[in-house]
C-alpha cells in the first residue's frame, strides 16, 4: 500500500508536507517499477515527526 493511501491524502500533496519535513523521498525501482519511495531508514523520523503532529498541509 501506497503512504498517500494509507493516510487518506493525494501523493502529490503528501509529498510537499513530508518534503516541508525535511523528509525526502528517494528513486527506486521496486520489482520493474521506478517510483518515488520513503526508505526504511526514515521510519524513526517519519514515526517522530507524526508522533509530534508536525505534518500539516
């Protein structure tokens, strides 16, 4: 499942909120697909910031 899904919010928009962050996506391709993905090495960060209720749109 998709980050954008699972939270209920479009990519795009997503993607500017976790970018204000300081969260950055990266380039990789996954089973023939080349998508933008947040590594597991971010989770404690991502987990942080949401804990802390520091996304906003």
């Amino acid at each position: 499942m998709k980050a954008a899904e699972a939270v209920g919010i479009e990519a795009r928009p997503l993607g500017r909120m976790m970018k204000a962050a300081g969260l950055q996506a990266k380039n990789t391709t996954r089973n023939g697909v080349t998508d933008r993905y947040y590594l597991f090495d971010l989770k404690e960060q991502i987990e942080g910031i949401l804990a802390a209720g520091d996304l906003e749109e």
